[in-house]
C-alpha cells in the first residue's frame, strides 16, 4: 500500500516551499500518530496489566486500583509528553526528507499492519472454525484428550493460547509478503458461503460456526480495507464542486477534510470504544466476549476489535493523505493525478 505518485507535469522550475512550513506540516503529522501511540499504550497498561490510568494524578482513578499507585499514573500520564517529544526529534533527525516521502513511509507503515491484520483473521478464522466444529462433533476429547478439550471449550483459553499466537504468526508472516490479501480474503468469503449452500442444501448439515466465519472475514474485509481504498481514492465523495478545483485547491480541500472529518471521526471511535472498561471496544475484548448461540466461533471479541483496527489504519492513513494533499497545495510535484479519481 505504499504510496505510488504519478508525477504531474511541472513546466518550469521546481515550486519554492518553505522548510519552515514543511517542518510544522511533519511534526503535526507525526504528533498525531505518536498521541495515537501513546493513547493505546495507555489503554494496555491500564485495562490489561492494572495500572492505574493516566488520570489517577488528577484523581481519575481507574476502578479496583490499589491505593499507592500515583507513582505508576504519573508514568503513564508522561507517556504522552514524552511521545510528542520523540515525534518532534524524529522531523528534526529527518529534516531532509520532504511531505511526500514521509507520506509514502507512513502509508507503508499502515500496510504491514494492515497486511498483518489479514493474515490474522485467516489464521484465526479456520483454525477457530476447525476447533469448533470439532467440539460440535464431540472430536475435542479423543484428539486433546478431556482437560484440553474442556479448555478449548473456554474463550479465555482459546483466546490467549490460539488465537493470540496466530496473530503474532501472522505478523510475522507480513514481514516476509507484499500482498495486502483483498482479493483472496473475497475468495475465501465466497468459499465459506458456498460450502454452507453445499452442506445446507446437499448434505442437509450446517452450524452456527460456518455462518460466523462467514460474517467474521466479510467484517474483516469491509473494516480493514477502508485505509487502502482511501490511498486509492476509492471512497465515495459527491463531486458537486471538487472535480472544477485545481490541483492546489483539491489539496486544501483533502488537508483540511483529513485533520476537522477523518482523524476526529477515528479520535471518536477510540475515545468513545476505548475510553473505559465497560467500553463498546474494551469491555468485549478484555473479557473474551463469544456469542450464546450455540456452538458458535470464539471470535465475537476480535470482531469488537475490527473497529479500533479501523480507527488506527483510517486514521494512520489519514496523516500520509493529509501530508501529500499539503504538498499538493504547495504545488510540489509528484503529486498523483486527482483527475481519474475525482467522480466517484
């Protein structure tokens, strides 16, 4: 998913961009994404591991935590300055390098996390299917034997000792392939529909387990794709007035709608998903959430998951389009052709 510029004609010579405004462009970009980092570091200690909260100096104490802690809040509450600062060294570090580079880096960051993330829920998806359909068909305890089996019967086993090492294999897995996997991960979906028609119709056999694989990938697919399709200008955008604009204008129109529409629209979902324990994205997650249909698939948890992967692609995505629709403004060239993708 890294970005691939077209270059765009440039008669004459090159525009003359100021540094200074190049280096206040990059350190809020870079800002965000540490805050990002910063807030999600916060959310593990706090809800995973038990400290207090980054608010516990202010007397926002997360519930259950013991007394004695403000050392541990102060900590987590200087993760955040220190993060700015650490964004701020690495524009100063890298001053040489120009918005579109920058913009290219970041969109290759977001897709080995994206391609991660795919990897992911393949994994996960059929060995979690395979697990249930056993446990459906009584083939646990002659397999595993009868404690094993009774434990895969738990999400918060097959949560931790299944799904969580696929996941790390699957990012490992990203480090050595450049597919982000749309198209196979549509074909898998096709795949999982169709063997639910055959055994349906042919065989007179189904569970809850085939239609919640289904549902997991399609999920998967739709969420996760989202930062790629915005690299590709793919999402949907009433041209009533954009398609007359000049380039530089379209470029102001992109930054702006990047910073005020796309990254507060992620700061929300996060704030508002991962702003507590009892969270629409934490709460489910922290306690291995699986649905009570039934022998169901163990994933309902990661499912809650997909929002805040959406969040943190969208708004990762969201700074290396803001930085590239700045130099647009600035007129540097390099820039893609806005033309072919204007009309959606």
């Amino acid at each position: 998913m890294a970005a691939e510029h077209s270059a765009v004609a440039n008669d004459g010579p090159p525009p003359d961009v100021s540094p200074r405004t190049t280096f206040l462009v990059r350190t809020f970009g870079w800002m965000v994404l540490a805050l990002l980092g910063a807030f999600l570091l916060n959310n593990y200690l706090t809800f995973w591991q038990g400290w207090p909260g980054s608010g516990s100096p202010f007397g926002i104490v997360k519930q259950g935590a013991e007394e004695g802690a403000a050392a541990l809040g102060w900590a987590q509450l200087a993760i955040y300055p220190l993060s700015l600062l650490l964004a701020v060294l690495f524009v100063m570090r890298t001053a040489d390098r120009d918005l579109r580079t920058d913009s290219a880096f970041i969109s290759g960051i977001n897709a080995f996390l994206i391609r991660a993330a795919f990897f992911a829920v393949l994994y996960v998806g059929i060995a979690d299917a395979i697990l249930s359909f056993m446990r459906v068909e009584g083939l646990l305890p002659p397999v595993f034997g009868e404690a094993l089996a009774l434990d895969l019967g738990k999400s918060q086993f097959r949560g931790p000792y299944v799904h969580m090492p696929l996941t790390a294999l699957a990012f490992v897995t990203a480090v050595f392939t450049r597919t982000l996997g749309f198209t196979w991960l549509a074909v898998m979906i096709v795949v999982a529909e169709l063997l639910i028609v055959i055994s349906r119709f042919i065989f007179s056999y189904e569970q809850v387990f085939m239609g919640d694989l289904v549902r997991f990938w399609y999920a998967a697919l739709f969420l996760f794709a989202s930062a790629h399709t915005l690299l590709e200008e793919g999402h949907v955008r009433v041209d009533v007035f954009y398609a007359t604009f000049s380039p530089k204008k379209k470029g102001k129109v992109n930054a702006f709608g990047s910073i005020f529409l796309g990254m507060t629209l992620c700061w929300v979902i996060l704030l508002v998903g991962m702003g507590g324990k009892s969270a629409v994205i934490n709460s489910p997650v922290i306690g291995w959430e699986t649905t009570q249909t039934g022998f169901s698939m163990y994933v309902k948890y990661i499912m809650a998951g997909y929002l805040a992967v959406f969040a943190i692609s969208m708004m990762i995505q969201f700074v290396s389009y803001m930085l590239d629709a700045v130099a647009d403004m600035r007129g540097e060239p390099g820039g893609r052709d806005h033309t072919s993708t204007a009309a959606h």
